[in-house]
C-alpha cells in the first residue's frame, strides 16, 4: 500500500479520481436536490358525502350503477339518481345540505347540477372572502347563502323558491334577487319572481332547519372558562381553539385518532376550563393528557368519587389539575385548572376504533362539521395528519378531500389549514386493490398467561354479493307508546316520528299501527298489513291521535303483538316509538332480553328503537335492538323526526342476512355478538369471548338471504398483528355495555363495572381520568400508576409523530457524498471521531487503563501502602517499523525510532485521532507524521 501511494502517477490517477468523484457527487446532489421533499400528490378527491339513502340511491360510474348505502363517500364528480320513493341527503365539502326527492338526477361538482326532479339545498353563511357556492338548475345558476331554497327541473321549466335567506337567480335573458317567501321560474328566457302566498313543502319537514344533523359529532372539543370565584348563574365564556392537531395511525384494521388541541384564555385572571368532547360511535375511548410546565402527564383511571375529591384537593394544593368524567356512551367533561391569564392550556384525547370493510372499501372520517344550527368553531392553526402502517398503501388506493394532499408512497396524507372554519368532515376511503384478496372469517386471540382464560374475537365479512339483490319489500309494525309517561309535547313527537316513517314508504310497502301501554292493542288495521296508501296512513295516524294516553307500559307484551302480525314474512320489521321505560310486566333488562329472543324465535323480523323524551332508558332501548338486530336512534325534538324517519326507511329497504348462525363449537365464555341473527348489507359480524380451549379451524355459517337459504364452510384464519392486544379492551367494553342494561339499576352492578374499568382502563359512569402535573403529584395524592396487561395498545406517542420515512434517492446521495468527503491516512486532531466504538477503544486503550488504575488507588495515602513483588516482567522492545512521508512526495524510510527511556516525551495525542504527534526535526530532515496501523 506505502509502495502504491509512492508513485507521483498513482497519486494523479488518484486525485483525478477524486475529482471526478466530486464533480459527479455535486451533479447528483444538484439534480435530485434531497434538501428538498418531493411535493405531495393528489389523490382521487371525494367530493361530498351521502349522510342518508333511503331507498334505491344509484351512483353513475363508468362500469355502470352501483347503489349506495348510508354514510358513503361521493366523488368529487358524481352523478346520482333517486328511485321510486327513494330519499337521499348529501352534503357537500363547503358544508351545504341537499335533499334529494325520489325521481331526481342529479351530477354534483363543486354545486350541484340539477338535471331532472327537485332538491332542497341548505347552504351555510358565507365567511369573509369567501364566494358562495353556485348550483345549476338547467341552464340557470343560483348561488344561495345562509338560506334554504327549493329547486325543480321539469320538461325544461326551472324554479326556485327560497324558503330564507336570499338567493341569486341567472340566466342567458338576465339576473335576479329572489327573497324569503319568493319563487323565481326560468324557461328560455330571464327569470321571472313572484310571491308565494302558500308553499307544498314537499321535504315532509327537512325545510325546517332548526332540525338536527344526521349522528352529528364534534371532532374539536369546546373549552368553557368558568370563575370559580364567581357568583352561580354566571354565564361561561368560551375559549377560543389557538391550535388543533390531529394524528390518525390506521394500522390491523383499527384506526387510531390524537387530538391535541390548545386553548387560549384571553381574560386578566385565572379560570377553571370546562372542556366537553363527543367521539364517534363506535369508538372507545383510550386516553386523556394534559399539559403542565412544558410537560405531558397522562391521566390515571380512577374511581369517580376519588378522582372529584383528588381534584379539588390538587386544586387547593395548585397542583394544576384535570379531571376527565362520564356524561354518557359518546360524551365526555373535562375540568382543568388552571387556565392562566393571557395563557394557554394544552389537552391531548385519544380514541380507538375498528375498521370495518365494505365490499371492498374501508372508511375513515374525522368530525369536523358542526351538528345542524350550531355555529363551527374557528381554529387558529389545524393540521391532520394520517399515516398507513402495515402495507396498507400497497393493499388499497387512497381517496381523500380535494384540500389534502398524499406523498409519494402514499403512507401519508397531510392537511393543513390557518384561521379554519370547518363545514365538512374529513374523509378517507380506502378501495382494497383487484388483487389484493381478503379473508372472510378472520380471527384475533390474546392470551393472557397462566390459567387464566384467553381473550378471543371473530369477525365475519359476508363475501356474498348483496349489492346485486333487488330492494327488499318494506314491511313494518309502528308500535307508539301511548303510556302517562311523559307530557303532551312528549306525546306530539312521537306522533310526528311515527307520520314520518309512515309516509316515508313507498308503493307496495305495508305497514300496521299499535299503541303500547297497560295492554298492546293494534289500532289499524284489523287483520294483517294494510297497503302504504296516503289514504291509508292517513286513517291510522287518526286512530293514533284518538287513542287516549294513559296506564303503564308493559314492553314484553308488546313484542308478541307485534311479531304476531308479520311472521312468516321474509324480511319484516318492528319500530317501537317511546321512552323505553318498563312500569310493567317484565322491567329487567335480562328478563325483557330474555323474552323477546324467546319470542323472535323463528322470526326474520327485526327491531328497531327510537327513544323519544327527556328522560329515556338509552341503555334498554339499545339492548333491545341489538338482541333483535336493529339499530336504536334517539329523536331530541319534532324537527328531528323526518331525519330519523328516513334513517329507518332505508335501513328496513337493506337487503339482510337472517336466521344467521355461527358453528364455533363449545368452550366460548362470556360470549357478546354484535349482530341477532341478523346481518345487514355493510356490517360486519364481530363476537367477542373469553375460553380456555382452542377455535376449530374451519366454521360453517348458515343463513338466509334474499328469500333462499345458505350454509357455507370457511376456514378460521388468525391474522395477529396489534389488533391482538386491543380484543382484552374490546371484550371488557362490551361487557360494560351489558351491565349498563341492566333494568335493576346502575348501583346493581357498580362494583362489576368499577372493576372492569380499573383492570382494562376504560371510562365508565364510576370511573375518571384523573390527570396531575407530575409523577410525584400523584405520589403525594396517594394515587396508584398501574400497568395494565388488559389495557390494550398505543399507535402513536404522545410527545413524537411518526417520522417521514426519507426517500430511497436521498440516503443514495448521502453515500455518495460521504464517500468523496471521506478523509485519506490519518485523521487529524480536529477531524470528526471514530467511525466506531471499537476504533476508540483502540485508540485511546492506553490511556484509558491509566485512567483506571488511577481511579483504582485508595483517595489518601494516610495508609502505608503495601510492599510490591518485584516485577518479573520482561522488558519490552521497542517496535521498529518504517514510516513513510508519501504525502511529503519522499520514498525515503525514516530512520527507526530509538528507545530512551531516561527521555519521557509528552504525547498530545487527542482521543479522537491515533496518530502522534512528530518528534522535533532535525536541521534538514523532512517532516514526517506517524501513525499507528
């Protein structure tokens, strides 16, 4: 190597080589530029969102039609058309709301273009700068804000009323205003406006739009400052949102969602905030933080009356803190204290939850739109972030809003937005790819060790193609509770829920009347099902308003009644109207669950629960749609029930897998199944247990479907990954679930609930978040820390975000370019450290064993110290080997080193560097640097 280096033509064919390294590395790293990120991609953009499909909903495509379902992601440019006595209700990314009528297309980019039927469009009011949106109806466009406005299209007539607000109206012949109580008619020429002494509202009460939204979330919480100091009575001041982050992790099927917002208290004193949250239905909710000094302190699961106790005294003790507490399944209240003046305060939320797939699709939505007559809240500074894990980009494509963008491997979709006023929610759909195919029956098992039982969970995706099954016939049995509970307004709103569902049908639908008190009787008609006739309802909703109210309500007798007069049916349904409060008969929750799967025993109907009233047994209501294979929906006001009637109608018109059973043997303890024997287009059927034994490898699973009986065998696939560690949390949630139903009351079953949320970590009606400013303040407060082996999993840090993985073309350019920096011989004193550990060990081996056997000797010499051996050891010879200075263009050897050891030279060798410093030169010897090999 010292012969290669010697030679002057090495050393040119060396530095040439050298150079044209650095040029090429300095080409390289000018062209691809990995300073810089590659720019974001747009993904295939969603457009809109179809809250609610009543009926037949077809969706236009290139392939063909395809109908929809409820809570379904549109385009950016769809075109929809309603059946016969179909509804749908869309809502656009500016936050409008369209009802379609039955026999209306329609094509929605940006607007909504009206090509034959009629819609009512409620639009939002118009921030500063911002345009409004423009619909088009024929060939005249109308812009509407803050207003709600009826449009139609037929035989090339158009018109519009507008109901409130003011719309604008142009067309080829001219422009025109058109005000609250007006109707402006185009054809061919200008609009022509005339007043409307008398409107047919034809939405059936979707014009009042003092109704509520469909499910209507609050994905930003709201922050209240309340003065504790301050007299009772005095009104809340809102805090304002100075930044919201939003971190979503999808990976095994769940999906999980941070929230971490600050707020910002613009008043002179200190507050107590009272911070309010609603999470998604189907979400569990998993965590609480707060922020305290620049630090993050998670809360700690605690009994509810400890944890309000605990508070009040950290609050005395000003250690800064916040309680997290129950307020129902979707709510939650915060109290943090203190809000400094002019300060900020930092609250960080995390919920859970399972994605279900589709036909294909799995959907993720982020609430972001504000429930109906209430006014969005304005976030200073937004950003949302989602990341794929697990090979999920690979698996499916990505389709998301227009304002989001993707990066290039599609593990990533970002957006992010200053001074925002949210109007849509966030949407995601994920589309599984031609080849990529998906196990129908999958299962996940945790096991918790020892004897103790394992935690299983089962799910079945019906691969059955329901889509193609034509509509099914909607049959259905009203039941109104017509018991002295409640008042009169009470009373209104059940009629009005039960008129809506009632003209919701279609021709060819039947229906039948009952009323719900001491004893059920059917009020019309006399035998079977009549015709869903105007003439018809008209006749029972009388019978209705006649009946006098009045007695107790006995639930249990009602089922038999009901069931009675649609068995033998093929796909019928049962929709009881009330508060769900038992006052007879049966008032168990296991007892009237118990009664009623004895009664639907061989019947294919199912039962559907709307609670209406201030005061309603939620809990029961939705236990008893769940053991019949329903859905419960709750009803607020007379405004809502046209809503929550469609809602009905076109669950009742979903073609559903009936007299479902699942042969997973024996051994399966403390089973909860989310479906009863019924399996509607777009569920899934998820059953949680705990055993001791083990899953038969394959299931067969029997049922009927669209008239015609199946039974089919799958084989039990396990697909493990993290979804494991969350069934533990899954299984104990829906146990909680349960022991919430139960009729004999809360304080039955308090001690059972307060366990399970101690042992799996979950927010129940006895149990809070309680979350201090430090560890030691929870030490103080003598509050435990547990580490839960049930508690489930985390996706994302609390502190950190999943880094961006770096591109493949960068990391190639940084070899590059560290490979032509790289030093040739020795490193200097000032060069950067070893490339290793090992390399420093060598390097400073030495003087690191001096340094030990210096630290080795006793601290004082107070002691004698003891006699030494004398050494035996061989003294050492110098090493001699040659040493060249080919930098210095010299082959000449250097003279060997001679060993003086009456000379003791100081070495000034740094740590970082084996090479030594030269000895002092003599008059006419060329400098030289040596080095240890």
């Amino acid at each position: 190597m010292a012969g290669f280096f010697a030679s002057s033509r090495n050393k040119r064919w060396l530095g040439l080589g050298v150079l044209l390294l650095a040029v090429g590395s300095a080409t390289a790293l000018a062209i691809v530029k990995p300073w810089k990120k590659p720019p974001p991609v747009q993904s295939e953009r969603l457009g809109a969102n179809l809250e609610l499909a009543a009926g037949e909903v077809l969706l236009t495509t290139a392939s063909g039609s395809e109908r929809l379902l409820s809570r379904t992601p549109l385009p950016e440019t769809a075109e929809l058309s309603t059946g016969p006595g179909a509804r749908a209700l869309v809502r656009l990314s500016d936050g409008s709301r369209v009802f379609l009528r039955d026999g209306t297309k329609v094509k929605i980019a940006g607007g909504v273009a009206l090509q034959a039927g009629q819609i009512w469009v409620e639009a939002p009011p118009l921030e500063e700068g911002q345009k409004a949106v423009v619909h088009t109806v024929g060939d005249a466009e109308v812009s509407l804000s803050a207003g709600g406005a009826s449009l139609s299209f037929e035989s090339g007539e158009a018109q519009v009323y507008v109901a409130e607000g003011l719309a604008i109206v142009s067309a080829a012949g001219g422009r025109a205003e058109v005000e609250a109580g007006e109707r402006a008619t185009v054809k061919g020429g200008a609009p022509s406006v005339e007043p409307v002494a008398f409107w047919d509202d034809w939405t059936g009460g979707m014009g009042d739009r003092a109704g509520g939204g469909i499910r209507a979330g609050a994905g930003s919480g709201a922050l209240y400052a309340v003065d504790r100091a301050a007299p009772p009575g005095t009104p809340a001041l809102p805090l304002s949102i100075q930044r919201q982050t939003v971190r979503v992790a999808l990976e095994d099927e769940i999906a999980e969602t941070l929230v971490d917002q600050r707020f910002f208290n613009p008043s002179s004193a200190a507050v107590e905030g009272w911070y309010w949250f609603t999470v998604p239905e189907d979400a569990l909710l998993v965590s609480f933080a707060l922020e305290t000094n620049g630090q993050l302190v998670e809360g700690e699961i605690v009994e509810r009356k400890q944890a309000a106790a605990t508070y009040e005294a950290a609050v005395r003790r000003d250690n800064d803190p916040a309680l997290l507490e129950w307020i129902d399944a979707r709510t939650v209240r915060a109290r943090i204290y203190p809000v400094p003046p002019a300060g900020e305060r930092r609250v960080v939320l995390r919920y859970q939850q399972l994605m279900v797939e589709s036909e294909g699709k799995r959907r993720y939505s982020y609430p972001l739109a504000a429930p109906r007559g209430r006014e969005a809240a304005s976030i200073e500074e937004f950003s949302l972030e989602v990341q794929l894990r697990g090979g999920l980009e690979q698996d499916y494509e990505l389709a998301t809003l227009g304002e989001a963008r993707v990066s290039t491997d599609g593990r990533q979709v970002t957006m992010r937005r200053s001074g925002y006023t949210p109007r849509a929610d966030f949407e995601l759909e994920l589309t599984r790819k031609p080849d990529r195919t998906r196990v129908p029956l999958r299962a996940n098992r945790f096991g918790a060790g020892g004897d103790q039982a394992s935690y299983v969970m089962v799910r079945f995706a019906p691969d059955l193609d329901m889509a193609t099954l034509p509509a099914p016939r909607g049959d259905v049995v009203v039941v109104v509770d017509t018991s002295a509970a409640g008042d009169p307004s009470e009373q209104q709103t059940k009629l009005a829920v039960a008129e809506a569902l009632l003209r919701s049908l279609s021709a060819g639908d039947k229906f039948a009347v009952m009323s719900a008190d001491v004893a059920a009787k059917v009020l019309y008609p006399e035998e079977g099902l009549a015709e869903a006739t105007p003439e018809a309802i008209s006749a029972a909703l009388e019978r209705v308003a006649a009946h006098a109210a009045g007695g107790a309500t006995d639930l249990g007798a009602i089922f038999e009644q009901a069931l009675a007069r649609v068995h033998g049916l093929e796909q019928p349904a049962v929709v009881y109207v009330g508060d769900g409060l038992a006052t007879s008969g049966e008032r168990s929750g296991e007892a009237l669950a118990e009664r009623l799967r004895r009664s639907m025993t061989g019947s294919r109907a199912r039962l559907y629960t709307v609670g209406v009233g201030a005061e309603i047994d939620a809990a029961m209501l939705g236990r008893l749609a769940r053991v019949g294979g329903g859905e419960s929906l709750r009803v607020e006001g007379p405004e809502q029930a046209v809503v929550r009637a469609l809602e009905l109608s076109g669950a009742l018109k979903t073609p559903t897998i009936t007299d479902l059973e699942l042969g997973l043997g024996e051994g399966l303890d403390d089973v909860f199944i989310s479906a009863g024997g019924k399996l509607s287009r777009g569920q899934e059927l998820v059953l949680l247990a705990r055993t001791h034994h083990d899953l038969p490898d394959k299931v067969t699973i029997s049922g009927r479907l669209g008239g015609s009986a199946f039974s089919k065998e799958y084989p039990l696939a396990y697909v493990g990954g993290s979804l494991d560690r969350m069934v533990p949390k899954l299984w104990a949630a829906a146990y909680v679930e349960r022991l919430l139903g139960d009729s004999r009351g809360l304080e039955a079953v308090r001690g059972k609930i307060l366990a399970l949320g101690l042992e799996y970590g979950l927010m129940t009606p006895f149990t809070s978040f309680l979350a201090l400013d430090s560890e030691a303040a929870y030490a103080q407060q003598g509050i435990q820390r547990r580490r839960r082996q049930l508690g489930g999993l985390q996706l994302i840090a609390d502190a950190t975000w999943l880094k961006e993985q770096e591109p493949m073309s960068s990391r190639i350019v940084g070899m590059i370019a560290a490979a032509a920096a790289a030093p040739f011989g020795c490193n200097r004193a000032g060069d950067s450290a070893p490339a290793s550990r090992a390399e420093e060990r060598v390097a400073s081996g030495p003087r690191r064993r001096r340094r030990r056997r210096r630290r080795a000797r006793p601290p004082t010499r107070s002691r004698p110290r003891p006699p030494r051996a004398p050494s035996r050891r061989r003294r050492r010879r110098p090493r001699r080997w040659p040493r060249v200075a080919w930098w210095a263009g010299s082959p000449t050897r250097a003279r060997p080193r001679r060993w003086r050891p009456w000379r003791r030279r100081r070495r000034t060798k740094s740590r970082a560097s084996p090479c030594r410093r030269p000895r002092r030169r003599r008059p006419g010897e060329v400098a030289r640097r040596t080095c240890r090999p």
